[in-house]
C-alpha cells in the first residue's frame, strides 16, 4: 500500500494508506525533502522531484484520482481510528500552521 505525501496548512508530511493517517509530523518543504530522501536514499530523488510537483497542484501526491477531499473524508486520524475534520488534522498533526 502507497505512502501519499501530503500539504496542510503550508506543511508536508508522509499520509499511510494502510492506516488512513499521517505517519509524520507537518514540516516545511525543505525538512520534509531531507527526511524523505534520508528515508528512502538519494536515488529517490527524482521521483520525490515529480511527487512533490503533484503535492504542490493538488495538496497530495496521489496519481490514482484521489483528492485531498477524498484523503481527508475517509481518513483515522483521531484517537481510536476516529476521523477528523482537516482543522483538527492541522492542529494536531501540523502544530501551529503559522509557523
């Protein structure tokens, strides 16, 4: 199952399919790019270059027609697997989107 990258409030981060919910923290663009490719090696750097031109159009990298619409209706990203809205997302996964 894929790993979607994921934009929020200004913030990247790594969105697990297995479990409907982020399995990163928001960070800026430039932190997001150095733990991805310390992650999965500089030969991915390429491929990060082409998903983060997707992020950047469409808020997550999906290339199979999913929206960030789609990714945050059917998320489990609360306690217990509950959903939540894309507010609480923000708060609880990003921080404070101003910074």
């Amino acid at each position: 199952m894929p790993r979607y990258i994921v934009k929020l409030a200004d913030k990247y981060l790594e969105w697990s399919t297995v479990v409907d919910a982020p399995v990163t923290i928001g960070m800026t663009k430039e932190a997001f790019q150095a733990y991805y490719l310390s992650l999965y090696g500089s030969k991915a750097k390429p491929e990060l270059e082409e998903r983060m031109e997707r992020v950047d159009k469409a808020g997550l990298s999906a290339r199979n027609g999913w929206t960030l619409e789609d990714l945050i209706l059917s998320n489990r990203a609360g306690p217990h697997e509950t959903r939540m809205t894309e507010e609480e997302i923000i708060e609880t996964w990003c921080g404070d989107a101003k910074s």
